[in-house]
C-alpha cells in the first residue's frame, strides 16, 4: 500500500483532515471517510453524474478525481446546499415540480443546477438541459427537473438565496 | 368520487411528496449508504469467457494479500449445497461455478476483505484456469444438431427449455386461408436492461450471539425474498430480517435474487460480521436479469376493409445460460399473450419456444408485466404493416378494429379478461393534441421535397396488477398484497404494506388512499415499507401491482377501520349507527351536521372512551387477492424528423394519452409517464446489451449502454381520459409501466412511416443514426 | 471500480515535474484532467507507478494572443476556453470543439494538454488543431521544443512527446481577416465521443475563393487524420457545390474508420462526408462576416 497523505480540505464550511492513500478516489473520501453518504456512485465509467460535487465553485465526478487533488480545496455537497434552516429554493423548485422520484440522481442534479444558476441565473429551457447534460436521471425524463430548475430561478430572482 | 379538501388531500391531489425532503437533502438511506460497526467487502470474480470448462481456481496469492479475510469459490458452496440456487421459474443457477462456466462475466469466486480497495486487488490475483469450449450466440442455432450442450446438468440433453402455445390453431389458420390480406412482421425486441441509477447490491449481516441474520437489500421483493432465502439456506425464517432501504431505481432489475446477494450471506455466516456486496455498474449490465431477447414473427389476417380476422404469432425467447426469468404466472412467456391488443377479432394462436445461449440470464419484466412490452409492440407494428399493405391511415385502422365499451369485460381470442376500455376515447384525444390533419398535410408536403418526417401510433392495452392468486406465484406464494393501517390515540396514522417503493412514491400515495377512505390528512399518515419485521407480507413492487393490489387492501383495511370508527361515533353521539352519515373526517347525524364525530375524536374514543363491547384499539389488515388484473390503455403520438445526411432522428413531438383509471396523485403519474417515456426512447432508439460471436458482450458499460441526457429527451405532452376499473375497490389501475410498454412501437412506427414511402416496412431496435443511413443509401436517396 | 495503487508527487514547479518525470522513468505519468487517465485507471487499463500531479505548478493555464500567435496553457480547461471572451469572438473552430467534448463537468477538468497528450483519436481537438495549424511546446530537461502538430500524433495512444516532456502550451497561428472555422460532430448523446466529426479551419481572398484551409477528421482512423487532398481540392477555388461535393469526397477517402458500436465503417466514411460539407459551409459563412 502507498504510503498515506494528509488531506486537508474544507466540506460544506467545516474543515477536516483526514489521511488517505493516494489512490482513494474522492467519492468514496466524501461518503466513508467523512461519512456524508448524500454523493452517490451510478457507474464505473464516469458518465451518469451521480457522484457531482462542486470543487471550488465548479462541478467535478467526484469519482474521478484523486482525494488528494482535493487537498487544500474547499468543497460543497448536497447536505451542504445553502439553506438558513429551509430548504433551498432548488430543493424546494424539486419537490414543487416533482424533480425527483428515487431520488438517486438528485444530489448530483441539485449540485449541478447550483452551478448552472449561479452562472447563469436565468436560463432556458435548452441551456438548463445543456447544463445538466452531465447528469443522468432514470427516473422522472428530466422535464420536471427542468422546471425544478426554472421554479428555483425564479425564486432566487424574486430575492431568494 | 367525493374529492377532499386539501387539508386532507385524499385522491386526485397533486400532494407534494412527503418522501422527498429526505432525498433533497442528501439523507436518503440506500444500501451502500448502511455502514455497520467491522463491516468488511466483498467483490465478485467474473468469467472473461462465455463458455469454458473450469480447470482450477488459485486463490494462494490472494489470500496472501493483508487484509484478506476469506474467498469463497464453487466448490466451497457445494460443499453446504449452495452451489445452485433455484429461479423465479423452474429453473436453477449457479451462484459460483463449478465445473465449468456458462457466460461472460458470471460469478467465479468470492474475495471477503477489510475494505473495497483490498478486495478489488485480492480479486485480481485470483488464478482461474480454463479451457474454453464451442461459444452458442444465436437463439436461432441453439436447436441445431451441431450446437453445443450448455446445460449438461439438466437431464434434458438440449438448449431447448420449454414449447409453449396458446389459443386456436385451426381456427386461425382458416381464417388466413380465407382472408385477402395477410400481413407479416419479423421483429426483435432486442436484449436491453433496467439499468436503474442504484446498481444492485446487500449489507449481510448475521450475528452468532443472536443467530439472527439481517440483510439489507436492494429488493423489490422483500417478503418474497426471506422466505426463499430460508427455503435455500436453511435459516428459520424467523431468524432472518430483510430490510430494503430506500431503492434507487429498481424496474424489475431488483426481483431476482443474484449469486452476489447468496455470497455475502454465506460470507457472514462464515466470518461473523457484516459483508457488504455492491456491484459495480459493468456488473449491472453484464450479469444481472436482463430484458426481452424475444425474436417474434406476427400475422394479421384481414378483410380488404381492414377488418382483422386472426393474429398468429411465433417467438424464439433467448434466456441466456439459466431460466432466470423473473415471473410469476403459470405460463412460460408470462402475459405474452395479450399480444391481441387492443382489438377485436375471433381467433389467434402464438407459441413461444424458449432456448438457452452463452449469455448472461434473466428475462426480467422490466417495466411491465412479464413479456406485455414484446407484446405491445408486436402487435402495435403489425397492425401498422397491415395498414401499409392495405394502404390505410394507421388511425383509421385501428379505430375500425378496436374492442367497444360496451364489449367489456371482453374476453380475448387468447383468454385474458380485459375489465374496461375506451380506446377510442384516448385516440381521438391525442389525434386532437397532436393536430393530426395538419400534420399529415405537413408531412405529405415535405415528401415532396424530397423531406423525411414520420408519425407513428401505438394504441396499446397493458395488462398490470398481479394478480388473481389462481393465476399468479412466486414459488408457490399466491401474489396478493397487504396493507396494515394502525391509528393513535391523536388521530394520526401508521401504515405498512408489503409492497415496496422504488421511486414511485408510496409514502405519498398509500397516505391519499388512506386519506380519501377516513378523512385524516395524508400528511398525517406515515408509510413504512421494505422492513420484513414490521411490514405485513407481500409480494413487492413490480408489474404496476402497488396500486392495483396494496392500494386495494389499504382502501379495504380503511374502511373496516371506519365501520368500527361508526360504531364509537354512535356510541359517542349516542345515535343508533343507522343514522349516522360519512363524510371524509366525520361521522354525523343525518340531517344534523352540527352532531359530528370527528375521525381524530373517534381515534381518541378509541383508545380512552371504549364502547361497551368493543375492542380497543384502532387498526385493521387486509390481504388483497385481486379478481383480475387491471388492463390501461393508451394512444401515443410520436412524430420524427430525420436528417437525411446523418440519418439522426429528432423526436419532434410526442403525445401521450394514457387511461389509468381513477388517479391518486396526478402529478406523480405524469411524473412515471415522463420516466416510462425516457426509457422507451432509449430503447427504441440506443440501447442493445449485444454479444459478438465469442460470446464476448458489448453495451456492457454506461459507455455503450446509453442512458438519454436531458439534451436528447424530447418535451413530453401528456394527456389522460378515465375508464375506472370496475373490479378494484376505488376504481384504479397501474400507471408506471404503460409509457415503457406503449411507446416503442409509437417510436418505431414514427420511423418507419418516415421511410414507408421508400418501402420501408420494419426496421429493429434499436433505430440508430446508421440504421436509416443504411437504408437512405440503398435506396439512393444518401450518400 | 478501484484504481491499482500508486506514489502521488506534486510538483510545484515545472523543472521540478520534469526532473520527477525523469527520476521515476516510464512507468510514471502526468496527472492533468484526469478525465481519461482516471478511467483507465479505475479500468486497470492504466498502472502508473507515479503519478505527477503538475495541477499546482502555476502558469499553466492562459488564453492569449502574444507574437502572432494564440498561446493556450497546456493546463487549460475546456471550460476555461468555453468561457473565453477572445476564443468565443475569434476561434469559433475551437469554441465548437470545446461545447462537444464530454458534458460540463468533465470539462472542467479536462484540459487541451490532456486532451492532445493523449493521443486518443476519438478526442476532439486533435483534429481542430490539424486544422489549425497549431503548434505543440514541449518542455523537457533539455528545455523547450516546438512540435509541428503534423508531426506530434504517432499511433493510438502514443505522441511524440518524450517520456520527460510535458505538453505545456498549444500555438495557433492568429487567423487573418476572413477566417472561419466549424467543428461538426455526430455523437450518439451528449457526453459521448464522436463517431465522426470533422474540424475545418479556412481563410478566404478578397474575391472569395480559398485561400488557406485545414480539415482534421476525428475517430475515424488510429491516429487523428488530416484531410490533405481534401485541402488541396479546394485551395485557389470558390466554395460552389462541385468543389464542396470534391472536397468532401476527398476527405471521405482519407477517413480509416472501422466498424464498431458506433457504426459500420461505411456509414462512418459517408458521415464524414457529410460533415465535411457542413463544416466547410459554416465556415465560409463565418469567414463572410
Ligand atoms: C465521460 C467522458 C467523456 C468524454 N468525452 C470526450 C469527448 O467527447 N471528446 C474528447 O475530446 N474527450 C472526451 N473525454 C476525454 C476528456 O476530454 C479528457 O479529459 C482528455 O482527453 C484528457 O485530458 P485530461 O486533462 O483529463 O488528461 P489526463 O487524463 O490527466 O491525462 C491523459 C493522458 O495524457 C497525459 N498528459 C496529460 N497532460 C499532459 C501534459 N501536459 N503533458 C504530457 N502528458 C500529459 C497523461 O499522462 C495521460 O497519459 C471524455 C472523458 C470522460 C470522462
Ligand atoms: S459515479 Fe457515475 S460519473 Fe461518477
Ligand atoms: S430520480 Fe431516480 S435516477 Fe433520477
């Protein structure tokens, strides 16, 4: 076994290190050494998005990427969407428009849509299927993540988060 | 029905999802997320060969590795006997091999290790020998002389499995001798997979202090589940606990049991802790049940007016190495035989042959009942070849030979009972939605500029809801369902039903049933489900059975729950229960609504105010054995455009108007619709688990096993007529599986009447861009 | 699926990851992106003894114009160009190139060096800096050295990059007025590698014939292809739809595609064909404006 390298990272605005050799890909960092189990693993391949989390403001396959990369860096997961207390105007936009039906692909959907409003925080129709082309869903065929997607948008217009 | 308030939010509420706020916030509960104090992995070696005789396994340099715990192989199982397990139907697999292996990727050994990276590497310097054997591909060789025997286990010298024919056969060979038209279609409904997001996989965990075994399991089918794993290993039943966390995904992928599920438990026992098995997504696809598979030959024999006479049907069904198809009817093609669909006619007659090849097994109902999605599709394309040859508009067709209201219940040639139907009904209203005179205009336009647009119809008729114990098992269990309704002292609600949720949204659902039948609010209702301690027993979720079996005891348990709900009203308003009337909350006194009990008063009574002679307590059970299936329709729409250089396909519009009966939650059936549409496209238009003549598999990876994005998904336009069903207690039938099941051919016939003018009369699935290249170029019009 | 185990060093320094390249020999390797080296690792298709992980080293990551020349980092994102003022306004070729490859989060961290080091056909801006005329920066021990990208893709997989040099900048000749550029992909689904596409690069005279032209062609060959008959069938002609049609033949005879998923070799070479007259005609257009 390689020798183990200090992690030092800081997760949803805590800061934690953590040993790890370096061949431990970030997802499983994330879910079994700091026990947040929100990212999910759908393949082998990095294609489904399941695993998205947001790496210093951008979104990465956290299953394709080294826990090491991460060393210094500061990291936002599903259980850390911004939230005073309720729910996020995205979480919220997902349960109004019934984004979600297993719920497997959401975190990952909801870290992407973040990423996707705080860019462009107007979208449309076609630039928020664009933005989460990343991300599979086997469940709801995206047109009611979609509208999760502009319900939040509007939200966050109207003085949201 | 009476519709309740929105404070109570009983049926036809779009209700907001009560499981969601979990989900949305990362803290769902699925199996790789359950981490047990010494918890140790498992992970599987595969066959890189399709067929090959085991010569010896190595496992010194595995187990030399720190941090190996045990391997388990072949020989190891037999020795306790678990070296085959039974199927779903009749048949048996191996669960490691021994003697020799019977596809690519099946299971080899069994690497137990402190953690998933060991276990990865120890699986790797496993030693297998083999020494390969003559490869059987395809189902249509597989009867041949010179084909190779697969299963030299069985006493049967012979890759055949079963002969199976059903309905009249000289009546319907008359009938096509006497008709004018005659029309053919040899379609494949290609091998695909569920491929839910949430791969398969099991925490087992047995504790020799106890001797209780608890596994956590993506199952579909709990209930079901601990009983065959008492059956096979030998546990008592009451010492083994299944409990299904929250499932990612399951579309018929999580019935079966897998050989990994079996290893992990005999890991534990072995070992003494928890081993936790998650199969990676290659894994998924390459060994677990897949789809279809089935090579069909159908006939339509009709008058020049259209009329059909009489449908024949031949099928070669390819189920892989084991007969792994998870199905419970008593006949070997499931509900093939709806494949008369949604029409009239006197006779038909369909057999079915299956055969074993060198790939991986299953035969799973993904997303339908039992081979319905092979059916629909069949006569879907061939009710469109007729209107081809008989140069009709496949709408008018159709509407000439649907079965009429008044026709209900209208037995089938083939001997289903449909309950209800206005299959008209649905059509005109998607002809309406899709502004089908304009559109043909358009298209009949762009032909003559030499452009290619399509429009294809399925009018299909699901068969859902097993079923009729007389009819339907698993193993021998009878498939009715279960529901447990218990109400506190406040007038709040727990219910447990033997069903489980996979995504549909029970939680939901189940507490608007019980909402509409006793008037507490659904959002005072929880639902628990998947935990075989608690839940009464059932037979799972699967073939849309929830609402039509589970819902339908939830709805019987509510109501024995309000007869004696009326019989503490009448105690309580001290008026004689003759007099007292129901509305969704309370008990009044007829003519004197100010004189009411309500439902949370009553609960209350219940429990400190006890009527003479009654029982305390608030709570009922009921085990729903359902009469008949339930039997959705629908018409779908779908109109392409395919670019003539490239040969891609855009799905331009597509219409969907389905008929499910009285709806619980309308926004939770648009939201399967909008699912079930997704997966057909992908079906109909990229997905294919293929194998090359060695065996080897390709489509094995979400690399080739395409998954739409939400770029490729087309905007759905959905619509709904109601036909309640007239057998189940609130008038309801299956929704989920309709869109898998009736939108395929919807897809194909879109294609096809894109090209028909060119001669074009069928083309397999999955349509690629190279496909209707193919065509263009032979007929000239590309390249 | 577990990546074999690895050392993991990360340079600060350019010299310093060339020096570590050097001490570790052949069995070490660059981590850029990621976003192909990863996978084949998690496939154990990859078995690095080292990985040198040069995304600290500062510098590396740029966008500008500076003698003539578009310089780009060799540790540049495609998001980074995606997001690009001057690459959005001036090089639509690689604006095109850079929306197609895999979906948002791969790209970014994917980045161009990645990309080109790779030497994967299937990729996508090999064929956009065939058509470019782009030039590689190597940087080794011995210093920098310029690779003419005629000359940098060998065989699958392998680029004439030494074993101690590292991809650290990509130059593209600043096109004159009236240059155009498209890239046209067919992809099975967005995320997906091409199962054709065809990168053209033109600059057109005053009176609108050809005047200089590049046209690079992924996946369809074990090595990226550029399409020189092609090229020559057009260059000193205007862009009618004899010549397009010639030119799109030629680029069609060029493509070595073989049959796989994604299609039979024909339909392959017919795609190719097909897109080769797509992109010529979008680039015109935009070499027009
Ligand atoms: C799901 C998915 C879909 C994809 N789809 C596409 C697609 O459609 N089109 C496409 O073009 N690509 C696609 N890619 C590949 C992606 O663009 C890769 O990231 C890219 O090919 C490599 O860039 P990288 O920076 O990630 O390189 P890495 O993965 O880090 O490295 C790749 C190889 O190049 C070497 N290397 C990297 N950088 C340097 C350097 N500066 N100097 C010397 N050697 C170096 C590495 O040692 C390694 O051998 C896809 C990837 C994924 C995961
Ligand atoms: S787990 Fe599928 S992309 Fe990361
Ligand atoms: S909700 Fe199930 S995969 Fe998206």
């Amino acid at each position: 076994m390689a020798k183990k390298e200090l992690i030092k990272l800081k997760i949803n605005g805590k800061e934690r290190e953590v040993a790890a050799e370096p061949r431990l890909l970030l997802v499983h960092f994330i879910r079994e050494q700091l026990g947040l189990t929100g990212t999910h693993v759908g393949c082998d391949t990095s294609n489904c998005g399941a695993c998205t989390v947001l790496l210093n403001g951008k979104t990465v396959k956290s299953c394709t990427m080294f826990a090491v990369q991460a060393d210094g860096a500061e990291i936002m997961t599903v259980e850390g969407l911004p939230s005073n207390g309720a729910l996020h105007p995205l979480q919220e936009g997902f349960k109004e428009e019934h984004g979600l039906q297993c719920g497997f692909c959401t975190p990952g959907m909801l870290i992407s849509s973040y990423a996707l409003l705080k860019k462009n925080p107007n979208p449309t129709e076609a630039e928020i299927r664009w933005g989460i082309s990343g991300n599979l869903c086997r469940c709801t065929g995206y047109q009611n993540i979609v509208k999760a997607v502009q319900f939040a948008s509007k939200k966050m217009a109207q003085g949201g988060k | 029905m009476h519709k309740t308030s929105v404070e109570i939010s009983g049926m036809g509420h779009s209700m907001k999802r009560k499981e969601d706020s979990r989900f949305l916030q990362g803290r769902g509960n699925y199996v790789d997320d359950v981490n047990l104090p010494h918890m140790v992995y498992g992970h599987m070696v595969r066959s890189p060969y399709a067929h090959a005789k085991l010569k010896s396994i190595n496992t010194e340099a595995a187990k030399k590795l720190p941090g190996v715990l045990a391997i388990i192989t072949g020989e190891d199982l037999a020795k306790a006997n678990l070296a085959w397990m039974p199927t779903l139907f009749f048949d048996k697999q191996m669960v490691l091999a021994t003697g020799k292996v019977l596809f690519q990727a099946q299971e080899v050994a069994f690497v137990v290790a402190e953690d998933r990276y060991t276990a990865a590497d120890a699986a790797e310097l496993v030693e297998v020998e083999y020494e390969e054997l003559p490869v059987l591909v395809d189902p249509h060789k597989a009867m041949d002389a010179d084909a190779p025997i697969l299963r030299d286990d069985r006493e049967e010298k012979s890759n055949h499995i079963f002969h199976w024919e059903v309905g009249d056969k000289q009546a319907t060979d008359k009938a096509f001798t006497e008709s004018a038209v005659n029309a053919k279609v040899h379609a494949v409904f290609q091998r695909c997979h569920p491929a839910p997001l949430e791969t398969c996989g099991c925490v087992a965990d047995y504790n020799n202090a106890t001797e209780r075994l608890t596994i956590y399991l993506t199952s579909q089918a709990p209930h079901a589940h601990r009983t065959l794993f008492s059956i096979v290993g030998g546990i008592p039943e009451q010492n083994i606990r299944v409990v299904s966390p929250d499932i990612g995904g399951g579309f018929g992928n999580k019935v079966p049991i897998y050989p990994g599920y079996v290893c992990a438990v005999v890991a534990s026992l072995t070992l003494g802790v928890p081993v936790k098995w998650i199969e990676t997504r290659s894994e998924n696809l390459q060994s677990t049940g897949f789809a279809r598979d089935y090579h069909m030959t159908a006939e339509l024999a009709a008058d020049k007016t259209g009329k059909i006479k009489a449908m024949r049907v031949k099928t070669l069904a390819d189920h892989g190495a084991f007969n792994a198809a998870a199905q419970p009817t008593k006949f070997p093609a499931g509900l093939f035989s709806v494949c008369t669909g949604s029409y009239d006619y006197p006779a038909a007659f369909c057999e079915v042959d299956g055969v074993y090849t060198n790939k991986a097994p299953g035969g799973i109902a993904y997303r339908c009942s039992f081979r319905i999605t092979e059916a629909a599709y069949l006569i879907e394309r061939a009710v469109d070849v007729l209107a081809l040859d008989l140069k009709m508009d496949p709408a008018e067709l159709r509407r000439k030979n649907y079965i009429q209201p008044a026709q209900f219940p209208y037995k089938t040639p083939l001997g289903w009972t449909y309950d209800s139907g206005k299959y008209e009904g649905a059509l005109d209203k998607a002809l309406g939605m899709v502004g089908y005179k304009e559109i043909r205009k358009e298209q009949e336009e762009k032909r003559k500029k030499g452009e290619l647009m399509g429009i294809g119809i399925s009018s299909f008729t699901e068969a859902v809801g097993a079923g009729p114990a007389h009819t339907f098992d698993i193993a021998g269990i009878k498939m009715f369902d279960s529901a447990e309704i218990r109400i506190h002292p406040t007038g709040k609600a727990i219910c447990r039903m033997g069903t489980k949720s996979q995504g549909q949204g029970h939680e939901t659902t189940y507490a608007q049933i019980v909402a509409q039948e006793l008037g507490i609010p659904a959002k005072d209702v929880i639902i628990e489900e998947g935990d075989t301690d608690t839940a009464p027993y059932g037979l799972g979720t699967y073939a849309s059975r929830s609402t039509p079996t589970s819902g339908a005891a939830t709805a019987i348990a509510a109501r024995k729950i309000r007869e004696k709900a009326k019989k503490i009203a009448a105690f309580l308003l001290e008026a004689s229960e003759e007099d007292l009337e129901w509305e969704p909350g309370k008990f009044f006194v007829k003519g004197a609504p100010g004189k009411a009990k309500t439902i949370q008063e009553i609960a209350f009574a219940a429990y400190t105010n006890i009527p003479p002679g009654l029982e305390a307590g608030l709570e009922a059970v009921n085990y729903y054995d359902p009469p008949n299936l339930t039997f959705p329709f629908g018409t779908y729409i779908c109109v392409v455009d395919i670019d003539k250089g490239t040969g891609e396909i855009k799905v331009r519009r597509f219409i969907a108007v389905d008929d499910c009966g009285n709806v619980i939650n309308p926004m939770i059936v648009e939201g399967q619709i909008h699912g079930g549409l997704t997966e057909g496209l992908a079906i109909a238009f990229m997905q294919l688990i293929d194998y090359d003549e060695n065996g080897n598999v390709s489509g094995g990876s979400f690399m080739d096993y395409l998954i739409p994005t939400a770029v490729e998904t087309p905007h759905w336009e959905t619509g709904l007529t109601c036909t309640p069903s007239p057998h189940h207690p609130f008038g309801a039938k299956g929704v989920g599986e309709s869109p898998n099941v009736g939108s395929p051919a919807a897809f194909v016939n879109a294609v096809v009447d894109a090209l028909s003018h060119l001669g074009v009369k069928h083309i397999d699935m999955p349509i690629t861009p190279w496909k209707v290249w193919n065509i263009l170029k032979e007929k000239g019009i590309t390249g | 699926m577990i990546p074999p185990a690895f050392e993991y060093l990360r340079p600060k320094t350019l010299p310093e990851a060339v020096g570590l390249l050097q001490q570790h020999g052949e069995d070490a390797k660059i981590l850029s992106g990621g976003q192909s080296l990863i996978p084949m690792m998690k496939l154990r298709l990859a078995r690095p003894s080292h990985l040198i992980d040069i995304n600290r080293i500062a510098g590396l990551s740029y966008i500008r114009e500076d003698g003539g020349f578009l310089k780009i980092g060799g540790l540049t994102r495609e998001a980074e160009l995606e997001a690009s003022e001057l690459i959005r306004t001036k090089y639509p070729l690689l604006l095109d190139t850079a929306r197609v490859i895999a979906d948002p989060q791969v790209r970014n961290l994917a980045t161009v060096g990645g990309n080109l080091a790779h030497g994967d056909p299937a990729n996508d801006h090999p064929a956009t800096m065939l058509a470019l005329g782009a030039q590689i920066v190597a940087t080794g021990a011995k210093g920098e050295r310029v690779i003419a990208i005629d000359d940098f893709f060998v065989s699958l997989f392998t680029t004439s990059l030494d074993h101690g040099e590292i991809l650290t900048e990509i130059r593209i000749p600043i096109p004159p007025a009236k240059s155009g550029g498209a890239y046209f992909k067919l992809e099975r689904k967005v995320g997906d590698f091409a199962t054709a596409a065809v990168a053209v690069q033109l600059t057109l005279d005053g009176p609108g014939a050809v005047q200089k032209v590049g046209i690079g062609l992924t996946n369809v060959g074990g090595t990226p292809i550029r399409a020189k008959r092609a090229e020559e069938a057009l260059r000193g002609k205007k862009l009618d739809a004899a010549t397009i049609g010639a030119a799109a033949q030629a680029a069609a005879d060029a493509a070595q595609p073989s049959s796989d998923l994604r299609g039979p070799a024909a339909y392959k070479t017919g795609l190719i064909k097909e897109l080769t007259k797509r992109a010529l005609a979008r680039a015109a257009e935009r070499a027009g404006k």
